[in-house]
C-alpha cells in the first residue's frame, strides 16, 4: 500500500463526520441543560399542556374526599385544585404536601388533584398552560390565585393567609379591599 491511502484526504471523510455528530450531540446536550434550568426559574413545572385558556375560569368540580365531608355540615369551604399528572416529577413531589393539608386543615379549605393526562377535558376546562398548577378558589368559587409549578407547603400556607383564610391563628386578609 502507498502512503496516499493512509492518509485522512483518501479515507473518504469518515473523521469530519463523526466530529459533525460530536458538534451535534454537545448543542443538544447544551440546550437541553439550558431548557431544564429555564423551567426550574420558572417554578419547577413539568410539561407543557396543549389546552389554551378560557375566557371564564370554571368553578371547581366537587370533590368526593374527606373534606368535602367535613365542610358538609359547616358550609363551602374554599378549595386548592391542583392540576398535574402522576408521571411528572413536581407533581408527585407536591403529592404528599397536598395530601397532608387535606388531611390537617380539612377544616379549613378543600384540596382536589386532577390529573390532567388521565382526564384530557379537565386541561382545557381549567385553562391549563403547564403542570403542575395549583389554582385557589374562595368558598364562594371564585378564583383568587393560580401559581404554575412546585408550591411548597409554606408556600400554599403562606398564600391562604394572604387570601383570609385563618391557617391556626390570626387571619392576615390582604385582598386590596
């Protein structure tokens, strides 16, 4: 064999083909790291959700838990309505924080979890943009916050004192009436 054939003119460009896919795969890797820290910025949401939003916000579908039960004989109670899906990982993270405030402050407020994959409707009903969303409505159905990604449990304590409602002591409304 000569030398002519050994070198890398007259191997057919075979290297600057696998450096085009090395090239490739760093810029996917790259903007895949730079997408996934823009949706931690933006509250840790999961999924994009195709619905677009209605014009008028639904009032919540009641809900067959506990605390419906329990404010049964109190009168309506305000309510949390999260909306997410089992599979995304901000949902299943706030899973049991909802699942506790159900449980200790059912007296209080109601809390209900859609879950928006398995039941495609309630996404659009909802005006849903990204899950997981968590949307606060008063006793009276009326929305009164909608926050898009993981809310911590103080943080969903925090909100329902900032609405009126009395979270196990002095109730701090701050509606701007």
């Amino acid at each position: 064999m000569n030398e002519e054939s050994h070198s890398p003119e007259r191997r057919g460009g075979t290297g600057s083909g696998v450096k085009v896919a090395i090239v490739a795969a760093l810029a996917f890797a790259v903007f895949g790291v730079v997408y996934m820290k823009a949706q931690k910025r933006s509250g840790d949401s999961c999924c994009p959700v195709t619905a677009a939003p209605t014009a008028g916000q639904p009032q919540p579908a009641a809900s067959s838990g506990p605390a419906t039960q329990a404010s049964a004989n109190a009168g309506p109670l305000p309510r949390l309505v999260d909306l997410g899906a089992d599979k995304c990982v901000p949902c299943k993270m706030m899973a049991p924080i909802l699942e506790e405030l159900g449980k200790t402050h059912r007296d209080k407020f109601e809390v209900l979890f859609i879950d928006v994959w398995k039941d495609k409707q309630a996404g659009e009903k909802y005006g849903i943009r990204v899950i997981p969303t968590q949307i606060f409505y008063d006793a009276d159905g009326k929305e009164r916050f909608r926050h898009e990604g993981f809310f911590s449990k103080e943080d969903i304590l925090a909100k329902w004192k900032e609405l009126g409602v009395e979270i196990g002591g002095a109730t701090t409304k701050t509606d701007g009436r």
